[in-house]
C-alpha cells in the first residue's frame, strides 16, 4: 500500500498533538534543550536521556518507565543548587489534563552517563494528583500544569547531599479506565551546596516496580458514576522527600 509523504507528515502530527514529554528546562535561570524524538541520537547534546517517541507507556513493567525508551545517557549535565527552581516545559498545549504530575530524583553515585538507575534508587521531590472537585470534572495537577503554560516548577530540597543526580519528571493520563498512560523523562543534574541530607530508605522506589495495573488508584474509571462524587486520589508510591 501506498502512503504519500503528506498522509505520512499528517499521521505524525497527529501523533504529536495526542501525546509528547518533556522538551526544555529552566534550571537555576539557564535553559536547556530536551532530546528531540524522532531523530537520530547521533550529534544531539542534552541534559535530557534519550526517548524516542511521542507514544506514552502503557505496561509500567518495563524498563523503559526508568527513563523512557531508549534512555540512553545524555551527552551533558547541568549544574544546579541545592534550594534552587528546577522547571519543565512539556510540548505546548500538553494535551492530557486528568492525572498527576511527579517528579523525582535519583543518586548516581557516581558519574550520571554511566549510571543505570535500577533497584530501589528513586524518590519523590514533588508530587500533586486531584487538586480539588471530584474525579471527572476536578483540578488535577496535569490541568494546572496546562494552565502553567505546559509546565511544572519544583525545588531540589535544600539540604541534599551534593552529587550528580537524575531528576525524573512524569505526568500520568488517566483518562482511559484501567490503562494509565505513563510519559516520563529523566536529565542528568550535579547537585551542588553543603547539605548532607539522604533520602531514608522507607523513601526510596524501584521505578519499574512502584506502579502497578492493579493499583487501584491506576485501574480508576473517572468517568464512573461513583467518579463523580469521589473527591480524593491516592498517589502511588513513598511519601515525598523534602530535605
């Protein structure tokens, strides 16, 4: 069968406008480019890992809910602060507004390009679900993301240990009942100050590992009757680390 360029061009444009990820940060003032999916890794430098499509995650047990397929280590890392803003801008307008946006952090123990973050590694600096109102028609966090101009802003606790870092920003879509739609992205961060704060091991996930399909809270219909008078969701996972 026969595709014209234009029906081809067309199909990935509509696949951009249904679904995306992180494309830029603000960090301590300075802005840096995001991966650009869709081509080749070859000559691209970025703080960002590798990700190769718009398409989100939909089995969070593979490994590709680290960072996102193909992950592989971006070429740079950027310097920040502890105490200091870290902000992520998603493709504009993100299309998705029910579901919660997390981010999270990882110590490489070393040199972050080199680092595979397996294992109970991972642990929350910020995390917001259902705002207000109730499931089908409420504040979530990924609305007011949208409503931020496609972006989130959180803050490297104040007392972290200094040292190269992942930080790992994820929005889920939870407008499909029992099948989540994962979309995460990691950039490589050096933590920099005189803190000598370590997240407690009661703190620390296992990313694949902490979500599962079963979970109630990923297996919830929004649009159910008993949606609509529910006014509270549980976001999986250990409590946020705030230093």
């Amino acid at each position: 069968m026969y595709f014209s360029t234009a029906a081809i061009v067309a199909a990935l444009s509509a696949t951009a406008s249904a679904h995306g990820g992180v494309v830029s940060y603000d960090i301590g003032g300075t802005t840096y480019n995001g991966f650009v999916p869709y081509n080749s890794a070859s000559g691209q430098t970025s703080i960002q890992r590798e990700w190769d499509s718009y398409n989100p995650i939909q089995d969070p047990t593979l490994a590709s809910m680290a960072c996102n397929a193909a992950g592989a280590p971006g070429s740079l890392v950027a310097t920040v602060a502890a105490g200091s803003k870290v902000t992520a801008y998603w493709n504009k307008p993100w299309p998705h507004t029910i579901g919660p946006v997390l981010v999270w952090m990882a110590n490489c123990g070393g040199d972050c390009k080199t680092f595979e973050p397996t294992g109970n590694v991972w642990f929350k600096i910020d995390q917001a679900g259902l705002i207000s109102g109730n499931l089908d028609t409420g504040l979530w966090s990924s609305g007011e993301m949208v409503a931020n101009g496609s972006s989130w802003t959180s803050t490297i606790p104040s007392s972290l240990k200094p040292g190269n870092y992942l930080i790992r920003h994820e929005t889920i879509a939870m407008h499909t009942a029992g099948q989540p739609q994962w979309y995460p992205e990691c950039a490589q961060l050096t933590v920099t100050g005189s803190g000598t704060g370590v997240p407690a091991a009661s703190l620390l996930a296992a990313i694949p590992g902490v979500y599962s399909l079963s979970d109630p809270a990923m297996s919830v219909d929004v649009y159910s009757t008993a949606a609509q008078t529910t006014t509270t969701w549980a976001i999986p996972g250990p409590a946020v680390y705030s230093g």
